[in-house]
C-alpha cells in the first residue's frame, strides 16, 4: 500500500472504527481479491465488531498495490 493510503488510514482509523461494521463490506473485499479466504476467518474469528475492523485495517495497511 502506498504511504499516502497508509496515512489516510492512520489518520482515519478511530472514525473508522467506530463506524464500521466488517460484516457489511467483507463479501465485497473477498470478491474484489482486497481480503482472501484465510484473512476473511482470521477477520470474522475476532470477537467483537471492534476486533474485527481493527483487524481488517492491519491487513489493509501490510498489503502491496491492489490493482482492482
């Protein structure tokens, strides 16, 4: 992920945590290849809502350049 993305999400991860449902977008990350299967469980294994978008952020900001 760029440097620019990565601060936008920095800047942006409290109101994105707190806003955020995963469960609402993840079906469109997997099939945009944004998320795979194995990051999909790993995701959907946290126990709370705020668990998992905190999680999805973190994979987010360690991906490469997504092409989609």
């Amino acid at each position: 992920m760029e440097k620019s993305y990565k601060n936008i999400l920095r800047r942006s991860r409290q109101k994105i945590v707190d806003d955020l449902d995963v469960v609402d977008v993840l079906d469109h990350l997997l099939a945009k290849e944004v998320v795979n299967e194995e990051q999909m469980e790993e995701i959907l294994s946290r126990a709370t809502r705020v668990a998992r978008v905190r999680c999805l952020l973190d994979i987010l900001v360690k991906r490469g350049h997504l092409t989609t």
